[in-house]
C-alpha cells in the first residue's frame, strides 16, 4: 500500500524534522501541495518546515487535489490576526 506521512511544526519558528518510516526504506518521497521530492534514506525522512507548516508525504502519487496548503496556512494566519486583535 501507499505511506502517508503528516507533519506539523507547531512552533512560531523554523523547524528541521527528522521523520522515521518502518518500511518506507530508501528513495524520493512526493511532498503533496508542492512540486518537489525529497530523497528517503534508511527509512527516514529529513525537511525543514517553516513556523506552522505542515507536510504531507507519500511515496505514491498525489492525492486528488483540493484546498492547497498555503490557503489554508493563510486562513490560518488570518484567523490569528482576528484573535490577536480581539483579545
């Protein structure tokens, strides 16, 4: 079957990850929202993610599309700019 991996920096500050995968073995990884690929090595995985981010991995092809990431990094954002100038 397909590996799915999801991660989220949860932290307001630039993060590198070190993600391990039993039998994901060695080879490029898809980051789903993006046009890149990442090289898996020994059954990990290795990324920087910027304050907030989240990741979707795969070893297969992308999923069928729908809202991208960044809308909803930026409804995010937006959502707490409301709060902090609400509090």
């Amino acid at each position: 079957g397909s590996v799915y991996v999801i991660v989220v920096n949860t932290v307001p500050e630039e993060k590198q990850v070190r993600v391990v995968v039993p039998g994901l073995g060695a080879g490029w990884v898809k980051i789903l929202a993006e046009d890149r690929r990442i090289q898996a090595l020994d059954n990990v995985i290795v990324d920087t993610l910027a304050p907030y981010a989240v990741r979707i991995y795969t070893d297969k092809r992308p999923l069928a599309t729908g809202t991208p990431l960044s809308v909803i990094e930026r409804r995010i954002q937006n959502d707490e700019a409301v709060q902090e100038t609400t509090w």
